[in-house]
C-alpha cells in the first residue's frame, strides 16, 4: 500500500512539473513572440526613418552651399597665387632689364673706351 501511494505521489509530482514546464513554455513563447514583434516593429520604424532622409533632398542643399563657399575659396586663392606671380615676375622682369642695360653700357664702354 505504501508503495501504490508514493507511486500516486510521484505520479502526481510529475504531473505538476510537466504542467510547471507547460507553462514556462508557454510563457517563453510568449516572450519570443512579444521580442519578434518588438523587433519587427523597430525594423519597420527604422525603414520608415531611412526612407525619410533618403527622400529629403535639403541634405544636398547643405552640400551645395559648401561646395559652392570651397569653389569660392579656391578662387580666391588662385586670384592671390596669380597676383602675387604677377608681381614677382614683373620683379625680375625689372631685374633682368637692369641687368642687361648695366650689361649694354659696359659692353659699349669696353668696346668705345668710354667709361661713364
């Protein structure tokens, strides 16, 4: 008799347990199930926000301006270059000119004897 009841009780125990597992099962699925919808809507939202900056153009406004304030820039500076290219060349164009009327007169002083 005693074991016929500890054979119902261990009956009964795995019972509760695999009710107990049941329902932590259950329970789990529902978990996942919250975490899979959960994680298609971030994606979804995630999309709906992609697409938005994908379709606003103001972005290349934005790279519009700077490219035109660099072209801008750039100008500037090869305004500077040049000017300041200018100037040295008209520098040794003076140079060079000197030089060659210095270069005339002592030719010609040599060649008359006149030195003045």
């Amino acid at each position: 008799m005693l074991n016929f009841i500890l054979c119902v009780f261990s009956l009964y125990w795995v019972y509760l347990l695999s009710s107990v597992v049941k329902e932590l099962e259950a329970e789990a699925s529902k978990i996942i199930e919250e975490a899979k919808a959960e994680a298609e809507r971030i994606i979804k939202e995630a999309r709906k926000k992609a697409e938005e900056i994908l379709s606003d153009k103001s972005y290349l406004v934005e790279l519009s301006e700077e490219r035109r304030r660099i072209e801008e820039g750039v100008e500037l500076e090869v305004k500077r270059i040049l000017e300041e290219a200018e100037k040295t060349a008209s520098k040794l164009r003076e140079d060079v000119s000197k030089r060659i009327d210095e270069f005339v007169r002592i030719v010609f002083s040599k060649v008359v004897g006149f030195e003045g």
